[in-house]
C-alpha cells in the first residue's frame, strides 16, 4: 500500500509544475535572478518532504495495526525513497509535456492506475501472465514491493535485495534527470 501511496506523487506533482507554468509563475521567475534548476530544485526537495513524510506515516501506521519489522527499517524506508524519487520524476516528465493542467492529471492517471495494478500492490505479480510480468518488472514499481516485503516481513538485508536495490536506484536517477532536463527545456520555451 505504501507503494500506491507513493504513486499518487505522480500526479500530484505533474499537478503543481503545471499549474505555475500555466498561470504565469514561473515566467515572471524567470525574470529574476534565479535560475531554471533553482526551481526545479525547489519543486522536488517540497515533493521529497512530502514522500518522506508519506513513508513515516505508512510505517508507523502498519506498525500500529499489528506489522511485525523483521528487517531494517532504514533499509525499507531507502526502498520507499527512491520509489517516491522515480514517482517525482514521472511527475516531472508529465509536467514538461503537458501544456494544462487538464491535460496533465488525466494523462497522470492513464499513467499511474496500469503501474499500480502492475506494481503487485493488490494481486501478486505471480498470478499474471508471463508477458504481463515483463512488463511489470520493466518499472520500478514491482521491484520496490518485492524489495520492501522481503526487508519488513522476511527480515532480509540489502544483500538478498541488492537486485531491486540497484534498478530502484538507477531508475531514480534516469527518470529524475529526465524529468529535469525536459522540464528545463519546458520553461526556458
């Protein structure tokens, strides 16, 4: 559930980025000193507070309803964070290529509803068709679930995960720096 929690940063936001650039916000900044990556720097740091902000909930809520951590809670929490940094970074891309925000949100959706039947966060990935797993496993979604169950229910460390680790983590950092050169360029057009 904290993944599709996670997920709902997609929209959220593609939502604000689009929302500035369509009342003129972001072109009257531009008008002073600061530079593209200023704002984009400002956007993503607000988002990572709200996704760690998310993570925390989640974990103490699972724990209040009977969750038992086997593993390292930091661990799990880094899985989660860079699920939450990929979700910003599709939100990115959305916003650079949406030009309203009506166009954004819907197109969010069509994005995030698949990844989250995808993810594994309501049926398990294993009872899909062999194709459908490809597909599945192609975003990082699936691997943060698989990763984060392992961790909090079977107590395994980073070793055992390092797999879903490393694509988690490459995933952020391509889907980021794709989210913030596109949404460079949007603005500076």
């Amino acid at each position: 559930i904290i993944v599709f929690g996670l997920l709902i940063l997609i929209p959220t936001s593609a939502r604000m980025m689009v929302r500035d650039k369509e009342k003129g916000f972001l072109p009257r900044l531009l008008t002073t000193p600061a530079r593209p990556l200023d704002f984009i720097l400002g956007y993503s740091l607000c988002l990572v507070l709200v996704a760690i902000a998310q993570i925390i909930i989640f974990l103490i809520v699972a724990m209040l309803f009977g969750l038992d951590i086997l593993g390292s809670p930091l661990l799990a929490f880094t899985v989660f964070l860079l699920t939450g940094l990929s979700c910003i970074g599709l939100g990115m891309i959305v916003a650079s290529l949406a030009k309203s925000e009506n166009q954004a949100e819907p197109l969010c959706w069509v994005i995030a509803m698949p990844l989250a039947m995808l993810s594994g966060c309501w049926y398990s990935i294993e009872f899909m068709p062999t194709y459908l797993r490809g597909v599945a496993y192609a975003f990082p979604f699936a691997h943060s679930i698989d990763a984060s169950r392992s961790i909090l229910i079977r107590g395994t460390g980073l070793e055992a995960v390092s797999t879903d680790f490393l694509f988690l983590a490459i995933w952020a950092v391509v889907v980021s720096a794709a989210g913030v050169i596109l949404f460079r360029r949007s603005m500076a057009s």
